[in-house]
C-alpha cells in the first residue's frame, strides 16, 4: 500500500533554535536548520468500498505537536505510537484534545500505543485525563493500549523495533520497508533482523561529539551502512549540525532530514 511519511519535527530536546544561543545554526537563515522537537506522521488511504479514507498515525506527541499540526493540516489522528516517556515526546498529548473529539464522536476514542513503562508515565502526568475520578470536561477522548510486538491500524502493521537510549530500552518502528528509531544510542544486535529490506531508514544522529544516551553522526553512518536501506534520513539533529554543511560530507545515500520532508513509502498490510 501507498504511503506517505511527513517528518513533523527533526531537533532535539531543546529544538532549534535552541533558546539564549547565537551560534551560527542557531541564527541561520536556512529554514531547514530550524528544528522543533521529534517526531513523524504517516498517512494513507485505506481499501474501503468508497474509494478510501485518510488515514493518520502519529509516533509522539512533543511538546511542539499543536504548532506541528496546524503546519500539516491535521484534521483527523487514527492513532499515537510512543517511543519512549520524555517530556520532548510526550508533552503535547493534551493537544490531540480537538482532533480526538471529532474522532469519538465517530465512535472511538484515539488509540494511545504505549510501553508499560511509558504508559504509567503518561497516567501520572495526564492524571486529569485518565484517572477514573477524572472530571476535567474538555479532557482528551484517548485511551492507553499496550504496545505488542505487531499492532494492526486499519490494515497497516506497525512493529516495534527495540533500541537502547542510554540505559533505558525503548521502542523503533517499522511499517512496511521503513524504519522510525529516534533517540537511539544503541541497536541491539536481535533488532537488525527487524531492519532487513528498508526503502527509507530514520535513524537519530545527534552531533559528532559523543553523548551518553544518543548516537553521534559517526555511529548513524555506521549503523546505516549495515542496514542498507535505499535512503537513509538522519533526525534529533542538534544545533551543533547545520543542514547544508553536514549534508556535503554525508555519504551518497544518507542526508539530514528537515521539518516537513515528505517521501512517498510503501506501508505493509495484514
């Protein structure tokens, strides 16, 4: 099936512009060294008797996801899958609240697929959304579900990939001949088997300074040239790495994504 992944934010933590700093990405011109917090979305249609409807899926809601949006014109959300619990991923789950009234008022609550570990973060931050004792009225009419090894969303498999950030083992993804894994410091060896026959591999390449609990651009490189996928796109971009610069010296292959890159992929179905 046809697909689309729209990378809705390729910085880090602190984004950038990264506040209080005048280094030269910082105050580049370039709009593609202008970064807000990770994250992507993929969109397709689905085979249903009337042509097709869009279909949307989300991996993390940062704390930039209501400006991320607007920018893409979202009007419908199918589903969220999280990575990990960190605040540059998680913090925008309140503003899903409007996409998710229109989606309950079609019958469903939007799906919240989560580790065990980040799910029980997300109660305690969001408490006034979860909490059984909830009254908050305008709360966000989503509901936690267990991230498996496979999950199925209208007839397209994601699968979790696990991946190491610093200590703490979190999850990558993989629909049909692509592979999401962000924040990674680490690829165990048994998830290589999981990154077999990639089109598109995204891979975090934070800066060229070693850092305990993210990939440098050294180490991305190394991992992409093990995978072989057919493009690899590097993401969690610092704002030690401007766009233009890192790209002439990335081998062929292999380039920094941006803020609102699209490419057209091919999704699996079941």
């Amino acid at each position: 099936m046809d697909g689309r992944l729209t990378f809705l934010g390729t910085g880090t933590s602190m984004g950038v512009p990264t506040v209080g700093c005048g280094c030269a990405v910082c105050t580049s011109t370039d709009p593609r060294d202008r970064r807000l917090r990770p994250s992507v979305l993929v969109r397709w249609n689905d085979a249903t008797p009337d042509g097709g409807r869009e279909r949307v899926v989300v991996i993390d809601t940062g704390p930039d996801f209501r400006e991320q949006a607007l920018r893409n014109g979202l009007t419908r959300v199918d589903a969220v899958f999280y990575t990990h619990a960190h605040a540059d991923h998680i913090l925008g789950l309140d503003d899903l609240r409007p996409l998710s009234y229109k989606a309950f008022r079609e019958g469903e609550p939007i799906p919240l697929y989560a580790s065990a570990a980040t799910a029980a973060t997300l109660e305690r931050i969001y408490e006034y959304t979860f909490s059984a004792q909830a009254t908050y009225p305008n709360r966000a009419r989503v509901q936690l579900k267990t991230l498996g090894e496979s999950t199925v969303v209208h007839g397209v498999e994601f699968r979790r990939v696990p991946l190491m950030h610093g200590q703490m083992e979190i999850a990558g993804f993989r629909f049909g001949r692509t592979a999401y894994l962000t924040d990674v410091s680490e690829i165990p060896e048994r998830s290589f088997a999981l990154l077999a026959g990639l089109d598109h591999l995204v891979v975090s390449a934070l800066r060229y300074k070693p850092h305990p609990s993210h990939a440098t651009v050294e180490q991305a490189v190394e991992w992409a040239r093990r995978i072989g996928a057919r493009q690899t796109w590097f993401t969690h971009i610092a704002h030690e790495l401007g766009h233009q610069a890192t790209n002439a010296t990335l081998p062929e292959g292999m380039a920094l994504a941006y803020d609102g890159l699209s490419v057209p992929v091919e999704l699996g179905t079941v």
